[in-house]
C-alpha cells in the first residue's frame, strides 16, 4: 500500500494481484448473475512539509514523520526526518483498500522520545473529493487535529413513538430509542477499544441522558439495548393526531447518541456522535437506519488561528468495477494485436498512450496486461523501434520519456524486483547500517572529516557495488533479456558505422534507468523498508553518479568522464582502467544474448515479503494478552518463518507446500482487528496484521505463493477452536470440516501474477475518461486523409503521432465501438447498486445532523 511498508509498500509497481471486495451483480441478459469486483487503490507519494510551526525554545527544529490514515486506522508511515520545519519525506505509496472509508488522511507528527508523538497537524480529503486531486502535486494546507474531531465508524438505531396513558389519564407519547449496534469504531492505541454509549433526548428545557453498558474490546459492539423517553404533549390533543408528535415539539426535540471509549482509570475517549430530530417520526411511527458518526459540535473548530505550514501530496486513488471475463474479451483481443499492426502508432495501445493525460497512468495496465499474454517484447521492440526514427545522435539513444521507455522501465519494476533483492540488497543493507562517511564535497565537508578516508570508504562501496552487478547476469530475468537483445539490434541497424551504440541502448536501461535508480531510492524498490536518512541519501547518490557514470563510461570507451563536479572528475580517474571497460561489457554482452537467461539449477528461494506482526502462541489455551507475541515474519517462495527479530533464526517454520488455505479470522475470535489464519498440515497460524492493508497484503501474497498447492481445502472455520469448541460453529470436535466455503483463488495456470480483467477494466476508464481526445484523434485522421499537403500552421492533431491515417482510423472506430457496448453494462450496475444501497442502509449510511 501503505503499512508501513509499512504496509504500503509492497506495492510500487509490485505485480501483486489485489484481493478484491466483492459484489454479486447479475449479467447482461443472464438472470443467474455473475460477479462484479469492486476494486479500490491509492498510489502517490508524500513529498515534503514546509513552515512547520517551530518549538518555543531555542531549539525550533522538531523531528517529523508523516502517517497515511484510513478514517482513523493508520496504514502507512514514513521514515523520521530530523531537525527540520521543512522535511523532505520523498516516500512513494501504493496499496489496495480493501474497505470501505470516509477520509483519507495525511497526519504530520513531531516524534518524541519520552511521551507520545505529537501532531502537528493534518490534510483530510473526503473520499468523494479525491479525484478533484488525482495525478499531479499539490500544496495542502495543515488543518489543526482536535481529538473532538476524529472520528470513525456508523450506529445502527430504531426510533419508535407508542401511545402512553399517564397515571392522572392524560396521554402522552413514549418515545422508544433502540441502539442495535455499532460498525467500524477506531482502534484506541492499537488495540480495539471498550466503547458504551450515551443516549439524550435534547430540547429547549430538558437533557435527559441515558447510557449502554460498555462492551469489552471490540471495534464492531452489539448493544442491542433499549430506552424510553416521555414525549409532552400540548393541551390540544386530538384522537386524529394520537400517533404524532406535535408540531411545536417535533422541531425542537432531537435524540443524540455520543459513543464513548471507557478509560477505566483514565479520561474517556470521545469516538463521535449522531443527532436525529425527532421529527423523522412525523409521518412514521418507526424509524430505522445506520448512521455515520459525525465530530462534536466543536469539531474542526480551533481557537487558534497560526499557519500550521502545508504539505505537498501527490494522490491517484481509483475504483474500478470489474465486471465478469467474458465481457472483456473484445478489449482484450484489440489490445493484444497490438504488437502485430503495422504501423504500430494505429494500434490501440499506442493510441492509449497518445490519448491518457498522462502516459504513466496507461503504461501499469498495458505492461501488465501485455506481459502477462507474452505480447510485451514485440510491442516495446516496435514502439523502440519508432523512437529510434527520431533520434539523429547515437549518444542520447533511448534517453527519452517516450511510451517505449517508460514500458521498459515498468516492466523493469516488475519482472525485475527480485534482481534487485539478490544483487543489491545486502550491499545496501550494509551501507545503510554502517552509516560510514563518504562525503567528497570540499564545501560539504564536516569539521573533522577526513577526505581521503571517505574517499576510500566511498571507492569500497562503488567497487564492491560494481563487482557485484557485472557478475549477476545469470539473474537477470528472461523477459530483461528478451527486450535488451531486441534493443541492441535496432540500435546496431539504426546506427551501422557506431561500434559502441549496441552497448549504450543496454546500458541506458540497466545501469542508468535500473540499478542506479534503485540505488539511490532503495525504498522505492522495497529493497529498505523507508526514504533512508540525509547522509545515507548522499552516500547513495554518490554511489549511484559513480555506478551509472562506469555502465556508460565502459560501454562507450570515452576516456573522460561526464561529470560537472571537479571532485568527481578526480574521484572517478580511480576507476579509468581497461578492466571495468571489459567487466561492463562482458555484462552487457551476457544479458543481451538470447542464449543467456536465469538459471535453470537449483536456485535460491525468492522473497516475497516481511514485516512485524503478532501471533497467537501454538498449541496453549487462551489467557487473554500474553497469548499473543510480536514476531519478525519473513515468507519466500519455499516457507513461511518467524523470528524474535529480524536476522534472528527462525522460532517456526511452514513449508509453503504444507500451507492448505489462508483466510481472515472473524474479529470476535479474539476481540482483535486485522486478524488471519495460516491453515496448514499442523495448528493454524493466527496472526494478526498491524492494519487492514497489511493484513489484505499479507493474505494476498500467501494465497499466491500457496496456489498450486495439493490437498488445499475447499471449506474453513472463520472463528478460532477455543476451550474444546469452534466459535463459529459451535461444533466440538477439532478435526470437524470448515463449516464456510474458503475465499475463490487465483487461477493456479498464471505465469505472472496479474488480474488481466481488473488491467482491461483500467484501460477502459482510461479509454472512457480520455474520450474528448480520443474525438480529436479520429478528427485528424480525417482531415489527413482528405488533405494530402504540406502541414504549414500547429493544429489541433499536431501533437499525435498518425503515420497511417485510415488504419489509425478504423481502430479508433473499434476502440469507440467496443467502450460503448462496456458502458451498458457498467451503468446497469451503477444503477443497481444505487438502488440496492438504500440511503439509510450499512453500505449507504445517512450523515448525521451536525450543528
């Protein structure tokens, strides 16, 4: 996401397959029904705080994080930046939701050591206002954080008037307020809180205040209890009337209900409040519905009046309806011809290109969609291919942001993560830990410092960095091989009389777009769990100058360096040796044969993910919070392991060939949010997840990796066997079948982990979203096909590249034709779900009167 890879992480251009909410929605002319996906992501990145409020004292630098929350669940955190009112996070996120949500927030903290983190404050944007943000940075002014204001969470509640005859024989009406349960009420420092609710009838001379029981450790509570309240009645009752409030009455009277977290010995926890007049009633005797919590009266409202600073945020957040595979198969079919229409600029997913405001939101799908059906290596050849056209200088070949660049450098980021994790990782690791100084700047300079001993720490570094890389061609995956020896043709073709330009279109992409990036942004890469600290920053980025500088410096032969900097150029005369030319070469020449690719022995185990959780002790009985251990979790390809801490041995270990299912485990199992369970040959694992995205994450990945597993099973416990009995159940017998069908996997014959329906889905909003341009495309190739001369003036199609006007044009024909008939679909679900989700209902709760 986020999750720290928090919990995001895993994510930046990762090819894991989301899990998907789903929606039973019936098909087109089919009564049976078939199954829509509705898909949630948010992708973007934190980039920086500004005027940041000093302290008072005479330190004013304060030491800032930055948290992505979910209503109030935190799920992405980045690394601390010290010392600064203007922290640069540079912290990309991707991640799916996997729940519904109110508010996507951004919270800026000050960290201390001693008490609890303080917040500086904070941007909210309402899930409904997001796309106003999408795709391009923005300055978002810090908002104060008062605890009156952040809320969470929908009550269920039933109003009832019934008719009272009083002692003296008067009548009156009785007001019934029946609080059924409450959804989705936040964790209270991590944990699910103790909540109880107050419920007031309210009006100009009376507060009369009620209050549930408090129900222990749970986030979801069913109070399922009722109050009565005595309505007054004016003199002028009248037996037409007896089942109504009167008028006068209905307008001042109204319910409230606050919902509170009990603090035991310390201060009650304000968790939100709804309020209902009562005169909802008027033409009902019932009302019944879910409500959204709402902040207290004051909240949001802040005394005081000081600039908090701003925060520059870069958010894409989409929902995409994915409807069942059949209706996506004419997409599919456009798209994947692609590679093979001449020329390769009328094919639809260049056109995509062409259209999108941004190229970078149709390069995921398209790469992802194209890879995954092996069309990638003749697309990007035939796209390289048109790039090469263009360019009259064999030195700046492949330097461009053209659609065939940025598909490589995609494709890079997801065949190419575990090529990263075995080449670079420990090395990084290692100077990320070390913190050894290298700095070479004379400005930069510390007092002390010793410049030839930082130059020698650097060259270690730079060497080891180096040796490292030229020897891991057999790790390079296949498709990277594929599309470099096609590289390395064209180049050779376009560029006869240039020996060293088969050299340069490799290395332009594995050293300079490649290794060198995940070099100086190892987080961004998931190959460091944060944005590492100002001086690892620069220590990186003087590697990284130094790496990128030895792939094209050898692969050209030049005898003089590229850089500006005078410290440079003398650090880098210490690596002017025929050797790195013929080790770069040697590399280069290896990963570009199509003799060469990953080796076929027994190679090391791939690793996929790990992070901090909590587990349930195996095979003890349950004595409440000690039962569960935080444990350091680690899964590759070959086992599930956990540890005390990371580099630790192993505590426990599940060959994942043992693993039979992977499924969420019901919160009341253990009054515990985010919970999973490992299913396998032993005891199931429980495991609880840090936040849902985590936790979405983590059973995602082992889902994938357990796949093609024998004996998996068919049905599951969604409650845990405790004290002799399943709770879910109640069945005794711990060997008793599942009594729940287990959630529907992924197809077990995919070569690559990718939902190719939810990437046809993404092209078609895509497709839709970029119609106006779409229009204008097809325009022009009208008039170039009537107008035949010279182009004197800039117009409206001057930015497209149309080589082929009629063959452009029959393909956008088929692009328009075949989003029209997905739309049919689309708005029938749209409709239905509208329609289905009554206002008032959980899924469509009402929001509350706030004064």
């Amino acid at each position: 996401m986020a999750a720290a890879e928090p919990a995001a992480a895993a994510a930046a251009a990762s090819s894991e397959a989301p899990v998907a909410t789903t929606t039973a929605e019936p098909k087109a002319g089919d009564e049976d029904g078939g199954e829509v996906r509705v898909l949630q992501s948010l992708r973007g990145k934190i980039c920086e705080a500004k005027n940041l409020l000093p302290y008072l004292g005479p330190n004013k630098m304060r030491d800032c994080f930055c948290t992505i929350n979910l209503d109030q669940e935190e799920v992405y955190r980045t690394q601390v930046v010290e010392k600064s009112l203007s922290p640069f996070f540079s912290e990309e996120f991707y991640f799916e939701i996997p729940r519904t949500f109110q508010y996507l927030s951004f919270y800026v903290y000050d960290k201390n050591v001693l008490q609890r983190d303080l917040r500086i404050g904070k941007v909210a944007i309402k899930k409904e206002d997001l796309c106003n943000h999408s795709g391009r940075e923005t300055w978002f002014s810090l908002q104060p954080v008062d605890s009156n204001s952040e809320v969470q969470g929908k009550v269920h509640l039933e109003l009832k008037l019934n008719e009272l005859i009083t002692e003296n024989g008067t009548v009156c009406q009785q007001l019934v307020v029946h609080i059924k349960a409450c959804h989705g009420l936040p964790l209270i420092n991590g944990q699910s809180c103790d909540p109880y609710a107050t419920v007031s009838l309210v009006g100009p001379s009376r507060n009369d205040q009620k209050k549930t029981k408090v129900k222990k450790k749970t986030s979801n509570p069913q109070f399922n209890e009722i109050f009565y309240f005595e309505v007054t009645r004016s003199s002028s009752y009248t037996r037409k009337s007896q089942f109504q409030v009167e008028e006068e009455d209905i307008e001042k009277l109204e319910i409230r209900i606050d919902l509170w977290n009990n603090g035991n010995l310390v201060q009650d926890v304000f968790l939100g409040e709804i309020k209902v007049p009562v005169n909802v009633l008027r033409n009902d005797s019932s009302h019944q519905a879910w409500y959204l919590l709402q902040p207290r009266d004051n909240g949001n409202k802040s005394s005081k009046t000081d600039d908090l600073g701003s925060l520059r945020l870069n958010i894409c957040y989409t929902e995409d309806y994915v409807l069942p595979s059949e209706y996506y198969g004419p997409l599919k079919t456009l798209l994947l011809k692609s590679p093979d229409v001449q020329p390769v600029s009328a094919s639809a997913a260049y056109i995509l290109g062409e259209i999108c405001r941004d190229k970078n939101d149709a390069v995921l799908p398209l790469v992802r969609l194209l890879l995954h059906r092996n069309k990638l290596v003749p697309f990007v050849t035939a796209v390289a291919e048109l790039d090469l056209k263009d360019t009259q200088d064999a030195n700046t070949i492949f330097r461009g942001n053209s659609l065939a660049t940025r598909c490589l450098d995609e494709m890079m980021k997801i065949v190419g993560g575990h090529y990263l994790k075995v080449t670079l990782k420990s090395i990084l690791d290692e100077i990320c830990e070390s913190s050894k100084p290298c700095e070479i700047d004379p400005i930069k300079l510390k007092e002390g410092d010793n410049v030839e001993n930082n130059k020698e720490n650097l060259r270690y570094y730079v060497d080891k960095l180096f040796s490292t890389i030229v020897q891991s061609s057999m790790s390079c995956p296949t498709v990277m091989c594929d599309i470099f020896y096609s590289l390395r043709q064209m180049a050779t073709q376009r560029f006869p009389n240039d020996p060293h330009v088969q050299y340069s279109a490799v290395s332009s992409f594995v050293f300079l777009r490649f290794f060198a990036v995940a070099v100086v942004s190892p987080h961004t890469f998931h190959l460091r769990p944060h944005h590492p600290d100002a001086q690892t920053i620069r220590t990186l980025t003087l590697i990284s100058k130094t790496i990128q500088t030895l792939g094209s410096w050898g692969s050209l032969s030049k005898c003089k360096s590229s850089f500006k900097e005078t410290f440079m150029c003398e650090f880098f005369k210490m690596f002017q040796e025929e050797g790195y030319i013929i080790a770069v070469k040697k590399f280069l020449d290896e990963i570009s044969s199509t003799e060469t690719k990953e080796s076929s022995g027994t190679s090391e185990p791939v690793h996929l993910k790990e992070g901090e959780m909590y587990k349930r002790a195996q095979g003890r009985t349950r004595i409440g919070k000690k039962n569960f251990k935080k444990r350091w979790f680690c899964l590759t390809s070959r086992e599930l392991t956990y540890h005390k801490q990371p580099g630790k041995d192993a505590i426990y270990t599940i060959p994942v060939k043992n693993i039979l299912a992977v499924e969420k485990l019901e919160e009341s199992s253990f009054n515990k949010k985010n919970m999973f369970q490992v299913i396998h040959t032993e005891k199931p694992l429980y495991v609880q997840a840090n936040n849902c995205v985590e936790a979405n994450e983590w059973i995602d990945v082992l889902c994938r990796v357990s796949r093609c597993n024998q004996n998996k099973l068919s049905c599951f416990h969604p409650s845990a066997y405790l004290n002799g009995i399943w709770l879910c159940c109640q069945e005794t017998s711990e060997n008793t079948p599942g009594c729940k069908p287990c959630t529907a996997g992924v197809p077990a014959d995919i070569q690559i982990d990718i939902d190719e329906d939810r990437e046809t889905e993404r092209i078609y909003s895509l497709f839709t979203l970029s119609l106006f341009k779409l229009q204008k495309m097809e325009e022009a190739c009208g008039t170039i096909a009537v107008y035949q001369g010279p182009q004197k003036e800039p117009d409206d199609y001057s930015s497209f590249v149309i080589e082929d006007s009629v063959t452009t044009f029959k393909t956008i024909q088929q692009i328009k034709s075949i989003t029209e008939k997905l739309d049919e679909p689309h708005e029938k679900y749209r409709k239905k779900r509208s329609s289905s989700a009554k206002y008032g209902s959980k899924e469509n709760p009402i929001v509350g009167k706030t004064s």
